[in-house]
C-alpha cells in the first residue's frame, strides 16, 4: 500500500472520532464532521501532491487499511480509536469514494463505535456521504449559561445515543457546493448525582430521553490548496437544521452554524491562519443541542460542554512554523463567548484562549501533521493529543 493511503486513511479517522465526543454534543460533532469530510477524506486519496493529468484513467484497486491512533481531550481523557478505511474508485471519478469504520474506547469509561461513506458522482459534481454511530459517555454537565460554567461544579452524566447523518452537495461554481443536510439524535442520559447542589443541574425528563430530527441547507466553499496542511485559500460553511415534530423530532426549533478559515502564506515556512465561528440556537432547543464552547476548531482549553447556551462566537489566529522536515511548532490565540440569544453576543461573556503545540509531518506527500497542543483558557487548561490540524 502507498505511503499516500496510509497518510489518506490516518487523516480520515479523525472523521469517525468527530462523532465520539459525546452522546450529549455529538450532533454538533458530526455536524463539523460533514462539512470537511468528503473533500478531507478523498482529496490526497487522488492527489500525491502533483497535478492530475486529466487525460490518465483515474482507476485505483480498492486499499484497505487498519490503523489504532491515540487521543487525548479534556472531555473523555486519554484514549485509543481503531478503525478501518476503505479506498476505491468503481466510477472512475476524480475523487475515489471512501468507507470507513471504527470504534474508541477512552480512560475514563466512554466508548462508541462509527460508520461512513462518501462517494463522488457525476464527474465531481456531486457529493454524498453518510454517517451513523452509537456513543456511551461520561462526561461532566456544568448546566446552561455563563454562570453556570464560571462557578466550576458540575455532576457525572452518562450519555447514550445514536447518531445519523446524510448529506448531498452538489457544485454549482468552481470550489462552491450546496446541497441539504438531514441529522438525527437520539440521546438517553441519566445524571448520577440526584441531588445536585444547585437545583438547574437537575434536568426534565423529558429532556434526558428524547429526540431531535431536522434537515436543512448547507453550503461549502473550499479553495484551500491542501485539505490537511493549507498554506493558502478559504474554507467557508454553512449548516442549518429545522427540527421539526413531521420527522420524528421531540422538540420544534432551528440551529445554525457558521465557520471561516483563511490561510496565508506570509514566509517561505511560515503560516498565518484565521478561524471564525458562529453558531445560533432558537428556543426550544434541548440541553443537548446548543452552542457548546470549544467545540472542533473555535478555541482551545475549555472542556467541550463546560460552557453552553443558545448562541457562541470565537475568533482565532494561529501561526504555523516550520522548523525542519519533519516537525513544526504552533502559536495560537483567540476569545469567544457565549449569551442566551444569537441578539445578545454583545453583551456576552467573553473567554479567552491562548497555547502553543508541536507538530510531527506524519507524511511528506500529503501534509498531515501528528498534534500535541497545550491550551491554557479562563480558569483552565488542556492537553491534545489527535491528527491533522485543529482547522
């Protein structure tokens, strides 16, 4: 097998671990997940860093590949993800479709298990992929809003879900796809503590057995010039998802989420990159389902969870230095918040983040990078350990 596919099939299994987090925010997870996964899955798949000559037949035997790949969060712990990644081509087309399974289990107790598939039709006009896994978690529930998060006391939660997901797109411009979402959560929790200190962190029924159902638009830009380590372009998304009672919905509200990445090449090893995320929560939305600071790549050292509500922003820049062939280092800095209404982030409570991290290139071919940040956030602080770049 190609040093190529091997990079290819490591860079996927950030996907399936997208939609491990937790039962609770996995919906968010997995809503990050699609977004990037068609083209970050199959672009090096087809790509070994040269042109494509368009008049050479795009035919590929399918590779298989079976990879463990260590994590660590603030969420979860430390822990170990295997999974299985298949490459190959049956339609000749420019990006080979891509299936993938896995499981992880984490130090302290949550595991689950995950399945995808992406598939490219019609000449790279259209893109498909579909998701499903299941999640047990243990996680801390800090309850809702600043203060709850500010005043640092939580309770254990066991979170249990299943999770589903289905998207097409399909490209209307050159780097420009819009196509229509459709997720499902259904989460099962039970708080372990029944009588936590403070009465909100003792949630309805209602609330810890239901289900969410919804579909929507959602629309990707994408110009970078390298799905794993991009010195230049854009990547710019847009998801939204109407819950509704007609699709087996529990609850009747809309959720919203934008993000914005730019990359510049400022020296000859030398990277600036600039994220920006919003996201936006109507009423009557779940626990379950809101904003969630610190959530994929808006800002580092907050336990994902710890701080959530119906509306959250960050911004974020980061500078990518290589030092030799091999290993580079990173410095990143950025402040978001969160408030109780999309029409209240200016009054919001804003949390800072600041760190620093090396890199590993786990291959030459295709710019993946192993990663080890260290993040230091408003009274807090976390270890990453994962593939790929955080954005």
């Amino acid at each position: 097998m190609s040093r190529t596919r091997v990079s290819c099939a490591i860079a996927a299994l950030p996907l399936l671990a997208a939609g491990f987090p937790t039962a609770a925010s996995a919906q968010n997870q997995v809503a990050e997940m699609a977004t990037s996964s068609i083209a970050a899955t199959t672009a090096a798949a087809s790509k070994t860093g040269e042109e494509n000559d368009p008049e050479k037949p795009r035919t590929m035997k399918p590779d298989l590949l079976v990879v463990p790949i260590p994590m660590t969060n603030p969420t979860l712990g430390a822990g170990l993800m295997g999974a299985a990644v298949l490459f190959y081509n049956p339609n000749n087309s420019e990006q080979p479709w891509v299936t993938g399974a896995g499981a992880m289990y984490t130090s302290n107790k949550s595991w689950g298990g995950a399945a995808f598939h992406s598939m490219s039709l019609d000449d790279d006009r259209f893109h498909a992929l579909l998701f499903g896994g299941y999640a047990n978690i243990n996680i801390n529930f800090y309850g809702i809003g600043a203060a709850a998060g500010d005043r640092d006391v939580s309770v254990e939660m066991v979170d249990k879900g299943i999770m589903a997901l289905a998207q097409g797109q399909y490209r209307i411009a050159e780097n420009f796809y819009v196509g229509a979402r459709y997720q499902m959560l259904d989460v099962d929790s039970r708080i372990k503590r029944e009588k936590p200190l403070f009465p909100d962190l003792n949630l309805p029924d209602f609330e810890l057995k239901s289900r969410i159902s919804g579909v929507g638009p959602s629309i990707t830009y994408d110009s970078r010039d390298n799905q794993f380590a991009p010195r230049k372009g854009a990547n710019l998304t847009l998801v939204g998802i109407f819950n509704i009672k007609d699709l087996g919905s529990d609850f009747t509200y809309n959720k919203w989420s934008a993000t914005a990445n730019g990359y510049f090449p400022v020296t000859r090893t030398g990277t600036l990159a600039l994220h920006a995320g919003l996201c936006a929560v109507s009423k009557g939305g779940p626990f379950y389902d809101l904003c969630m600071y610190g959530q994929g790549g808006d800002l580092r050292g907050y336990e994902m969870g710890r701080y959530r509500d119906r509306a959250s922003w960050a911004s974020q820049i980061e500078w990518r230095q290589k030092l030799d062939e091999k290993f580079g280092a990173v410095f990143f800095a950025g402040v978001g918040g969160i408030a109780d209404g999309i029409d209240r982030l200016g009054n919001s409570t804003v949390l800072p983040s600041a760190g620093m991290g090396l890199r590993f290139r786990a291959s030459e071919q295709t710019g993946i990078n192993l990663r080890l940040d260290f993040a230091i956030g408003k009274d807090s602080n976390a270890i990453y350990f994962g593939v790929g770049e955080v954005f």
